[in-house]
C-alpha cells in the first residue's frame, strides 16, 4: 500500500473517531495510546469493528486489539488487514 492510500485510511479513521466516538481531534497523534485516548467500553468496540468493515470492507478481531497500543499501530493494523484482501 503506497503512502497516499495510507493518508487516505488515517484521514477517514480520523474523521469517524471523531465524528461518530466524539474523540477530540487534538487527542489523535500516531504515538497516542489507542485505549486510553478513545476510552471505549466493549460496545463502543463492537461500534468500531462495523464502522471499519463498513468503510474499509475489513474485519477486524479481538486478536488484531491485543497488538494495538498506538493510533498508528491501528492504522498499520487496518493497512495489513486490506493488503491481506487483495
């Protein structure tokens, strides 16, 4: 995946978090910690895995949030999971 697809995932990430999870946009940073920031309960998960497979076509599974500590871990993390589909 070249970089401009990756600007693209980050830009839409970005824009659902904080339009749909009212995360402030000045709390998402690439080194920011993924749980702390969003503060998201096991719904708001549940939430997060429709709007990725809705936006992106991807799934993502409870394994694949055990390896996400940063924002840019999340973005690696949906990056592979589309690279994964083609």
């Amino acid at each position: 995946m070249n970089k401009m697809e990756r600007e693209k995932i980050i830009t839409i990430v970005n824009d659902f978090l904080i339009n749909e999870f009212e995360v402030d946009g000045e709390d998402i940073s690439n080194g920011a910690n993924f749980k702390i920031t969003l503060g998201l309960d096991s719904l708001d998960y549940i939430d997060l895995v429709v709007v990725i497979e809705s936006h992106f076509g991807v799934k993502l599974g409870e394994a694949d949030f055990k390896n996400i500590i940063t924002f840019d871990d999340f973005y690696s993390t949906i990056e592979n999971k589309i690279s994964q589909k083609m």
